[in-house]
C-alpha cells in the first residue's frame, strides 16, 4: 500500500505546482542574486567539474513534509546544477511510506543528474544517548563524503537540512551567506510554535556570539522569554531585528551549511 502511494509523493516533490498534497507556499528564486551560485554562470566559483554541493538528511516519519522538504532540495539542485549536487539521505524506522517515497525517487534523480545515495538505519537515538545516536546518524547522511574526498571539487559545501519546511531561496541564502560572509558554517531561524506565535526552536544548540543561549532560560526549564531573543547581546539583537546576518558560536537550526573541511 505504502508503494502504492509513493508515485503521487514523487511526482509532487519533483513538480513544483503540484497540489495534490498541502505545503508551504514559497517563492521562486528571482534576480540575479543567487547566479553565480549556478554551475552554467560565467561568474561561478572555479572550473571544477566534480560535485561541489553534497546535501545531507536523516529523515524519520516525515511523508507530509516530503513533497515540500524535497521538492524544494530538488528545485535547488536544479538551480545550481545537477551535475554538481549530490543527495545522501539515511531515513530510519518509518512506516508512513517515508522510506517507500523517498527510495522511488532514486529514478527521478537520477534522470535529471543528480547523484544519490540513499541508506536506511535501525537506530534509534531517543533508545539511548540521544545525541551520540544522532551523531552516528549524521555520519552516516556523510559517509560518501568522507570516505571518497577526492570526488568531489576542494570548496565542497555541505548543506545538512533536518526535517522542516523549507523553500529553495532559503537554501540559496545559506549557501550565499557563507560564501558572502567567508564564513564556516551558517545557519537559519528555526521556528515552531509553542503557542499563538512562531517560537525559536533549536535553543539547545544554538549560542550567541556571546556564549549564552539566544533566550533565557531559568533553572525550571520554561520557555517564557522565548519572545526575547538576544536579551543581553544588544548587537546581536540589533542586527536581529534588521534582518541582518549576526555571528554566533554555534548553531544548527534545521538547516545548517558548512564548508566539506
């Protein structure tokens, strides 16, 4: 049954105005901002021809997302060029047809040039350490990258995205911003919803500039200043609330995008 249904999830991640199935709306890339991002671009980063953009996800229980999650990695991988992208996802445990959707693709991909590499797990990190289970996940999304290094070009850039919704200019700004920024690693905002509005949400790993968290946290563990992000890092909020990119000491925050060394 599960196979049965997969076509309909393909056929929506890899057609953009598809409405089958309900998804975020989001808006294709305009201008020029992102061109030289673009494998075709005159301006693009050397002459390389070995993939240099290796996307990474450990994906667990997720079909909903899928057509929104994955359409918007595809249509990213077209903008900067199959030929240059590889996709390296571990899916774990499912039985919502995440993992019948997501091994039907392999087609898809492939026809369009893209290089694939998809591997299911039985581990499951809540059954033990937590974090030293989605550790060894994550290792896994990047074998192929480890283990065969001289594959991809020398500036390979790694873009590990969690399982959020997502659209293809948010993946293109984070690749940007890096570059931009000379920067080793960017992130995004992580949303949720705790209550009537959107909640930053990875405030475990996330840490200003600063040290400290991006809103306070007392000893009791509530969530009452989560409105109040940068409360005690005055720079940092002010770039915040600009819309500005700020320096953190660590981040991760659903999507994170970091150079392959």
């Amino acid at each position: 049954t599960l196979l049965e249904a997969a076509p309909a999830f393909v056929r929506a991640i890899m057609t953009p105005d598809d409405v089958a199935f309900p998804r975020l709306d989001c808006p294709a890339p305009t201008g020029n901002r992102y061109e030289y991002l673009r494998s075709n671009s005159t301006a693009r980063i050397n002459d390389d021809e070995r993939p240099k953009y290796f996307f990474a996800l450990d994906l667990h229980q997720c079909a909903g997302l899928l057509p929104r999650l994955m359409g918007s990695i595809v249509e990213t991988m077209q903008f900067l060029g199959p030929k240059h992208c590889v996709l390296s996802i571990v899916e774990g445990r499912s039985n919502d047809g995440t993992y019948e959707i997501l091994k039907s693709l392999r087609t898809e991909l492939e026809g369009i040039g893209i290089r694939y590499y998809f591997n299911s797990s039985d581990l499951d990190p809540m059954a033990g350490d937590r974090i030293a289970g989605l550790a060894e996940l994550r290792n896994q999304a990047l074998e192929p990258l480890v283990q065969y290094p001289e594959r991809y070009a020398a500036n390979t850039t790694v873009l590990f995205i969690n399982d959020v919704a997502i659209c293809a200019v948010d993946i293109l700004e984070l690749v940007h911003q890096r570059l931009y920024q000379g920067a080793e690693m960017t992130c995004g905002m992580d949303w949720t919803y705790v209550g009537p509005d959107p909640t930053f949400y990875d405030v475990w790993v996330a840490r200003g500039i600063n040290g400290d968290s991006f809103f306070d946290i007392p000893e009791d563990g509530n969530w009452n200043s989560a409105w109040n992000l940068f409360w005690n890092d005055p720079e940092t909020s002010a770039r915040y609330n600009s819309h500005e990119p700020f320096q953190v000491f660590s981040c991760w925050n659903g999507a994170a995008v970091f150079t392959a060394k």
